[in-house]
C-alpha cells in the first residue's frame, strides 16, 4: 500500500507526523509515505491531486474541516481512500465519522486499517453583486445568514485556545439579531419567500454535545438535508436548542427540515456565508447541492457510521 499525508503545518508538528505514519506504514511492511503540506495558497486540493497521481491508495488528511475539505475536493471520484487524523477546532466531520479525536495513534490506525465507505460530498457556488463567483466543495455543511455571522465574529485567538467553545459567545450575541429576507428555490421549483436567522444546507449534522442539527443525516444518503431557522423571538431558541441536544421528535417552532437534491438561495442585501466553517462576506446568492457517493472514506471497522441501505 503507498501512503501519501496531506498535513497543515499550522495544525501539527509536520516532521513528527511524518514520522509517526512513516513507523506505521514499516509496521505493516509498506513502503514509507510522501509527506506533502499545505500552504496558503494551496490548502490541499493540489496536494491530494499531486497523490492521486504519483499512485497513493490512501492519503491521510492531518488538519481540521478546512483541510479535509480541500483534499476531499480533489479525492472526489479517484476511487482513492481518504483517511483522516482530525487536528481542527471542531472537527465536525470527524466527529460524525465517530473517528478518533485526541490521540494521533489511534486516528491512524483508523485512516491506515479502516473500512473504506462511499461517502457523499456537497458542492457550493456564491455570489457576490459585483459579479463575482466562487466556488468549493463541502463535507459538512454550508450557511447563510446569522449562523455564518457567528463563525465570522470567532476570534481566532479564542478559537486556538478554546477550540469549538469559542463558538458559543459569538452565538449568544447574534441569537436576538433581526430574521432576514431570503429567496429560496430546491430542486427548481418556483421560489419562496422567506425570512430566516439562516439556512443551514447539509451533508452531516453531528456537532459538539452530540447535537444534531440536521437529524437523521448520514454520509452516505444522497440527499441534502435543510435546516431553515426562524425563531420568532429570543425565547424561541430554547426548543429549538432541545431538539438538536436531546434530539426531540416532532416539529418545533420556528425550525423546518427538508431533503433536497440542490439549493438556491437569493438575498436583498449582501450577507456572510461559511462552508465548512469559513466564511465568506458580501454575498446575494448561493447555491449548494450533493454529490452521491463519489468520495471514499476510511472509517472505523467496529462503531463506525451505519451504512444507509
């Protein structure tokens, strides 16, 4: 087996990685790995590409969501597995793989000795008003609205050292904001009009605290899941944030899901979005669907994600 690493330097000790992956791979009598790094302007898509073609059978993806998104970009139907050793903030895909977080060892025997899964891959296109198109892949989900404000306002001194907890102080701060005008057209039908705190578009929806944000979303289901979020007033929060932590069954108010093949979203005035967690400002539209299947996983043999039929 030839073993490629995509690692982000900023995230891990990259000689240290190297070495570790380099002891396993002896271990199981492989070859010794390539060792690639991220940069700024190249944060993994060219570097799991630059893999796919020397002939890796699995790249291991050492970073956080921003990371594992990029190399997932370029993996997409190579038939190449991606292994992942989560290094991030919140490590939202991981954590809905149920891979393992605080030791680098045991996230390698899962990224080396795994089961290799299809896995869905979302795909999101924005715009701004000046013309402007951009354009990326997504392994957990895309926002628009308040949600992304929140992840915009993070500072990242708070965020290296609280990792996700820093999240919540920019959440509470943003909770009373006003709901905001958005267009919204699946699968083209004719659009509705709606006002929103956001709309969340999905491929998995496990976050920290084991709250679901997308029930029932699983990385293999083919479809789009959407949270539409509308509370009327502050108070209406509060059911809102008991269905996803104790995952209630039935409607709440001011929360709608649907699945989807595809998404667009228009809005009057500029907005922030994130995908996966970065964020993007001065955006009027954005347009978010998914790719069935055509991403392969390693994921744990014993307690791993259940295989939809």
């Amino acid at each position: 087996m030839h073993v490629a690493v995509v690692a982000n330097p900023i995230r891990v000790s990259v000689a240290r990685l190297g070495g570790a992956v380099e002891a396993a791979c002896h271990c199981r009598g492989w070859p010794a790995p390539t060792v690639l790094t991220t940069t700024v302007e190249d944060p993994g898509a060219g570097q799991a590409a630059a893999a796919v073609t020397d002939g890796s059978d699995i790249v291991v993806v050492c970073g956080g969501d921003g990371t594992v998104r990029e190399a997932a970009s370029a993996l997409a139907g190579t038939g190449v597995a991606m292994g992942i050793v989560p290094r991030g903030t919140a490590n939202l895909y991981a954590r809905n793989l149920r891979l393992p977080l605080g030791s680098v060892e045991r996230a390698l025997d899962v990224a080396l000795d795994g089961e290799p899964q299809d896995a869905d891959l979302g795909r999101a296109r924005w715009g701004r008003r000046d013309g402007q198109v951009r354009e990326g892949a997504f392994v957990v989900l895309a926002g628009i609205g308040h949600d992304a404000r929140t992840v915009e306002l993070v500072r990242p001194a708070l965020k290296k050292h609280t990792q996700w907890v820093a999240y919540f102080v920019p959440a509470v701060v943003t909770l009373g904001a006003p709901l905001l005008p958005m267009t919204v057209s699946c699968d083209g039908r004719p659009p509705e009009h709606l006002h929103l705190w956001c709309l969340l578009a999905g491929n998995v929806g496990r976050i920290p605290l084991g709250i679901e944000v997308l029930p029932g979303a699983r990385i293999d289901d083919g479809v789009l899941h959407l949270a539409a979020v509308a509370p009327s007033m502050v108070v209406g929060w509060v059911p809102i944030a008991l269905k996803g932590l104790l995952h209630w069954p039935g409607d709440v108010a001011g929360l709608d899901y649907t699945s989807v093949t595809s998404v667009r979203v228009e809005t009057e005035s500029p907005l922030t979005i994130h995908v996966d967690g970065d964020e993007h400002g001065g955006v009027v539209w954005l347009e978010a669907r998914i790719e069935s299947r055509v991403l392969r996983v390693q994921v744990p043999t014993d307690g791993g994600p259940r295989r939809t039929p």
